[in-house]
C-alpha cells in the first residue's frame, strides 16, 4: 500500500524537506512537492528526490493562458515529475494544451480545493468530466467525490485525494475528509497525507500506521 501513499512535503526549506525523506527512508517512494517548497528550493528538491529514487508529485495547480501552461508544463516535464496539477477552472482550451505536452507527466485536473466546504459534488464531478473530455491522465478531488467520479468518468482515470486524516490526527483545515482506510475502499488511487506524518514525533511509524490502515481496506489479492 505504501505505493499508494504520497506524503506532502508542506514545509518552509530544503534542508527540513530532506531531512524529512532522508529519516522516512524506504517507508515512502512518492512525496508532494507544491508552491510553498517549489518557490522555496525550485528544482533543487525534485533533483533531489530523484537522487534518491523518490517519486515527486509537483502540485502547482497551473492556472494561466493556454500557451504559457503548455510552456510550464513542458518545464516539468523536463524536470522529470511523475505527476503534476493543472487547474480545471483555466477551461478546455488549457487543459487540451497541457494534454499536448509530449511526453508530459500524468497530468491531474484540481476540481474543487478540499479546504472548501458544503455541496461542491455536482461542481467537482462537472470539472472531472472536464477533465477527461481534454485528455488528462486524472485529477484531484476530496475522498468524498470518488464515488461520484468514478460513475462519470469510469475507472482508468486516476484519482489523487487529498483531505486524508486519520482517526488519531487532527483535522486541521481540511473539511472534506476521510480516514485512508475509507479513502482507499472507495476507490482512490493515490491519497496525500501531509501533517499527520510529517509533524509525528515518529514520521516513520506514523507513515507505516497510514500504510496499514490503507492496506486494511483492501482484499488480500490486491495488496
């Protein structure tokens, strides 16, 4: 299950950032880099993450004229990135140029921020579709909305959930959210968790804890 789990590196510098995945070790192959750290290190903490055979996520939920997305988008794909965000309010023209990015990482559509509360499903579920109609790999949706994605778009659509606390962390500002276990059993393909690991008295333990959980709601065969 740890191939499922991609921790947010949601801190101020590079050195906190590697020490963070220097001491989780082996525990965790993908880490989320967003804006707070990319405007911090630049590509100095992807090249490191790669160093050591990590996976970066790069959540920069691009958001500007077609053309200067494609050009960002082909930035990241030089940087090597397994994934990278766009965001589905920028329209069908800048997602389709992202989408013709050659060789670009699985790009994910942002829906709606998980920071945002009340009834956003029919919003969400119209910007997955979205998504998908201009040739995105997935997108990035609160564990709530999984179902409904799935019934729209299908299952070959990658879905990357934020919102993940679970039951023995706090809630912080997220507000549309679920455990891992109950992420995992509705059909998210990835899940970040970011606070509960990184400000653990014991990152590792507390990214083996997340491990298992995930693993719990899943039948033996597919583990």
């Amino acid at each position: 299950m740890k191939s499922k789990l991609i921790v947010a590196l949601d801190v101020d510098g590079f050195e906190r950032a590697a020490g963070l995945v220097e001491r989780l070790g082996d525990s965790v192959e993908t880490y989320k880099v967003g804006s707070q750290l990319f405007t911090r290190t630049g590509p100095r903490m992807v090249e490191f993450l790669h160093a050591r055979g990590r996976r970066c996520f790069l959540d920069l939920k691009f958001h500007d004229i077609p053309n200067t997305v494609a050009k960002a988008v082909e930035s990241a794909t030089s940087l090597g990135v397994a994934m990278l965000t766009v965001h589905t309010i920028g329209g069908a023209d800048m997602l389709r140029a992202a989408a013709n990015v050659p060789k670009h990482p699985s790009l994910l559509g942002v829906t709606v921020l998980t920071s945002v509360g009340g009834n956003v499903a029919d919003e969400v579920v119209r910007r997955a579709k979205l998504a998908a109609e201009c040739g995105l790999e997935g997108v990035v949706a609160s564990p709530h909305e999984i179902k409904l994605i799935r019934n729209a778009v299908g299952d070959t659509m990658l879905i990357v959930t934020p919102g993940i606390r679970p039951a023995w962390a706090e809630a912080g500002d997220q507000k549309r959210m679920m455990t891992p276990s109950e992420a995992i059993a509705a059909g998210a393909s990835f899940i970040v968790v970011g606070r509960p690991i990184l400000a653990a008295p014991d990152p590792v333990a507390a990214a083996e804890r997340v491990a298992a959980e995930m693993a719990s709601a899943c039948p033996a065969a597919d583990l």
